[in-house]
C-alpha cells in the first residue's frame, strides 16, 4: 500500500486473497520459506506505453496502454485486454494478480496476464478503432506470442477489436499463429467461446445450487451488464428455462418482468451498438432506470426480488446495501459473472449468510478456459464443434467448483467457495514456483 498508494482496486484483490490463505500459512512453513508472498504479488514484467493515433479530424490522439505479464509459472501468460476510461495500472494490476489464480484453476496450462488502455471505443468510428488498434499492437507485439503470451478481450475489447489487432500483428511479425483468442469463426476462432464466460457462470451456479437440491428453472434472475458476459448468462439462464429480468449498462438498467427479450438485446448490443434506452423504446411493459435516478447509496438492480443474482458488468458494482437487499429479498444464489463485482463488505454479507456465493476468480472462468480449448485448436490445425467445446466447458466448470468445494471443506468453513478457490489456486501456483527455483 506504501508503494502503490493509488492503486485501490489491486490493494482489494490482494487483500481478498491474502486473507484467505492464513489458514494455509498458519499451516504450511514452506510458502513463507520461499517468500512466495511476496514473489507472486509482484508482477514478473510490467509494460506501460504510449499509444498515438490519428482521429477522423486528422487530430493526433494520445493513450496509455499497458500488459502486465504477471505470472508464468504454470504456462505462457494469458488474460484479457480491457479498452475503457476507466483503465489505470492499478486496475490492471488486480485483473493481472486475479488471473493468476482463475487460470489454476481452470487446471490448463496458462500464466497469468493483463493488458488494456483508458481508450474508448465507444462513440469511435470504425476507422478510428481500427487505427488504435493497430498502434497500440504496433508496441504490443514484440511482447507476445503463441509461446509467451497470449491476450484475449475484455471490457471494450470485443471480436471486431480482436480483428484488428491480429491483422496488425500479422503484418509485423510475418506468421499466422494462435496469439490472440476470442476471433472470428471465419480465422481461428473456437466455437463457443464467445458464450463461454456467460455459459460457464451458470453452470457454476448450478452446481453450487445442486449440492443444496436446487435448481434455476422457473427461478426468477437478476443480471447486470449489457456486454458479452452478460447477453450469454440471459441466454444460457432463458434455455435453463429460468427467468432473467434484469439487465444494465453505462447509462441506466432495464427492469421487464416479463423475461428479458434476448434477440432484442443483441440486436441492440451486439449489432447496433446502441444503448439501452432503445431496449424500452422498443420493448412496452419493460422499465428503464437511467443512472441519473439511482439512489446514491444502491443500485436499484439489485433491490428486486430474485432467486440468484449474477453480476457480470464491472468491479464493485455490488455494495454492502446491495447485498443487504439480495439477501432481505430471498437471493441465495451470487454467481460473479465480472471480476471482483462484490466489494468486500458485500462479500462477507453472502458469507454470512452461507448463501450459495461464486467467488468471480471461479465462476467466471469459462471464459479463459475456453480461451485455452483455442489456444489448443489453433496448436493442432483442428476445429471442435460447439457441443464440444461446450462439454469441455462444462466439464472445467464442475472441476472449478469441486476443487474450490473441496478445499474449503479441507479448511473447515465449507460455505466459502472465496477461500477454497484462493487457496487451491494459490497452492498450485506456488507448489509449482518452488519447484521451478527462483
Ligand atoms: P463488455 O464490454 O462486453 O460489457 C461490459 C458491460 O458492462 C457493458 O454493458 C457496459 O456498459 C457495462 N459496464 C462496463 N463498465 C461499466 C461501468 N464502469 N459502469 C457501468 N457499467 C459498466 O465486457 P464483458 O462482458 O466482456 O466483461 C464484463 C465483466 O466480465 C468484466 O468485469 C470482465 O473483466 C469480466 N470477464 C469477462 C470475460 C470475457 O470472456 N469477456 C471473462 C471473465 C471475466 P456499456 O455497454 O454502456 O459500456
């Protein structure tokens, strides 16, 4: 905290993890040996760099952009590219330092990795993205590889970003190979990775539900987001035959008691690219609550009764009132579709009340795990179908959670998927760092 005053969000993720593991440490010499601590919080490469490009007015425009290669103990580093106006170290440094963990888990052979930059692509023209794009890998290339370091999207960073970025780096390094994952289907991409992150969070909502005799059918849902989380966890929840209602965005949240109409939703997300006003616009019997009209202290998303909750749009978007309101309405069910979305007032609120709690490291690892099902399609010239890639998928879901169950039960508190994902991602990493030296 002394060196990094600023950098608020990855001073949470820290804390979250540490505080997991003392019952580990309390347990184990070895970690402190080896200084593990303090070796895996600090990111093994860190890459900041300017990124100068041109608008449609012919202005030169200037951003920051980063990669922080954090860890590579357990494979080439590997995690998303977040493009949003938000995005500083700090925020980069907690998705790293997550990633690192969330990747263990998924049990494939991936470090841990973060890059982005504070550019905007909203309200940009396509020219323009294109051009950013192509700046900003004309620095990032000479860092990556198939072998080194493999990025994937993120906030911001969509299948048309990923386009750009790719042609760019073709270009410049002369060779096709597998650098980038979520691409098109038409070069390289893998079926259902575009609904794996969505997919994979309902799967582990089932599961935790499961071991209670519950189920998500006929259950009513509420979702936050808009983007490529979001949209899947709808459509993976409507053909569970569960009731999504909920959806947000930058701008405001859309209540429709009525279901969620899924081709609506992309049509206005995915194809149009517009915001969610247009939702109620074209959608009667369906609310719109713009952001300006929020409570100060809660986000009325959450005040709704539900059976389960799955917030998939940005960190701490989830407060201690929030969650109060979850709880006072029947919710037992958090799967966290997005990285960190609880703050950890919330956090210990579910934990309290031994609800059924996905911890975002774990639930949302579908995303990179499918991710590693392309990195392996590309490797071997192959193309699995989307029942495929969608087994496997589920199959890495159920891994994620029986390790994260088990090891909690392990440590005594059986409830708290937090710890028991910490820990058995932690203990994998750091196993594998002693072995590999210093
Ligand atoms: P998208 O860019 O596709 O969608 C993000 C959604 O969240 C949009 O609806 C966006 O609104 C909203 N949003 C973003 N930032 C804010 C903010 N500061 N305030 C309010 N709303 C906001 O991103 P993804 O769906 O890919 O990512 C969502 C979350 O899931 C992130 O936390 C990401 O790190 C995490 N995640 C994503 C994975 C993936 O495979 N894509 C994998 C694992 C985790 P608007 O449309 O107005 O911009």
């Amino acid at each position: 905290q002394k060196t990094f005053p600023a950098q608020k969000e990855f001073h949470q993720a820290v804390h979250e993890v540490l505080d997991s593991l003392r019952p580990l440490l309390a347990k184990e010499s070895k970690y402190e040996r080896y200084n593990i601590l303090q070796r895996i919080v600090i990111p093994e490469r860190q890459i900041g760099f300017r990124v100068t490009w041109m608008d449609d007015a012919g202005r030169i425009q200037v951003n920051q952009g980063y990669r922080i290669q954090y860890n590579s103990t357990l494979g080439p580093y590997k995690g998303g590219i977040r493009l949003h106006p938000s995005v500083n170290e700090g925020i980069i440094k907690f998705l790293g330092f997550e990633q690192i963990f969330k990747n263990a888990l998924t049990g494939l052979a991936m470090g841990g990795a973060k890059g982005g930059s504070d550019f905007d692509p909203k309200g940009k023209s396509e020219a323009e993205v294109m051009r950013f794009a192509q700046a900003f890998m004309s620095e990032l290339y000479r860092h990556i590889g198939p072998l080194t370091d493999v990025p994937a999207g993120d906030i911001g960073t969509g299948a048309r970003e990923i386009g750009y970025l790719f042609g760019q780096y073709k270009k410049l390094v002369n060779r096709y190979e597998g650098v980038l994952t979520g691409k098109s289907l038409l070069w390289g991409g893998s079926l259902a990775r575009k609904e794996a992150t969505g997919f994979g969070s309902v799967y582990f909502a089932e599961e935790m539900l499961r071991e209670r005799g519950e189920s998500l059918e006929g259950k009513t849902c509420l979702v936050s987001g808009s983007g490529n989380v979001a949209i899947y966890t709808v459509q993976k929840l409507l053909e569970l035959g569960a009731k999504p209602i909920t959806v947000s965005d930058s701008t405001g949240m859309i209540h429709d008691a009525s279901g969620i109409d899924l081709d609506l939703l992309k049509e206005i997300k995915e194809n149009r690219r517009e915001s969610l006003t247009s939702y109620a616009k074209e959608h009667p019997g369906s609310r719109f609550i713009s952001v300006g009209e929020y409570p100060k202290d809660h986000n009325p998303l959450w005040a709704i009764p539900c059976f389960a909750a799955f917030p998939s749009a940005t960190q701490n978007e989830l407060n201690e009132k929030d969650a109060k309101h979850l709880l006072q309405n029947g919710c037992i069910c958090v799967s966290e579709g997005a990285n960190m979305p609880s703050t950890p007032s919330a956090v210990e609120k579910f934990l309290a009340a031994k609800i059924c709690y996905g911890p975002g490291k774990a639930a949302n690892a579908g995303g990179v795990a499918t991710s590693g099902l392309e990195m392996s399609q590309n490797a071997s010239m192959t193309s699995w179908s989307f029942e495929e890639v969608d087994m496997k998928l589920h199959g890495i879901m159920r891994g994620i959670y029986r390790a994260a169950k088990e090891t909690a039960k392990e440590f005594g508190e059986p409830h708290n998927l937090v710890l028991g994902a910490n820990i058995a991602g932690f203990r994998k990493v750091a196993d594998a760092m002693i072995e590999q030296g210093i």
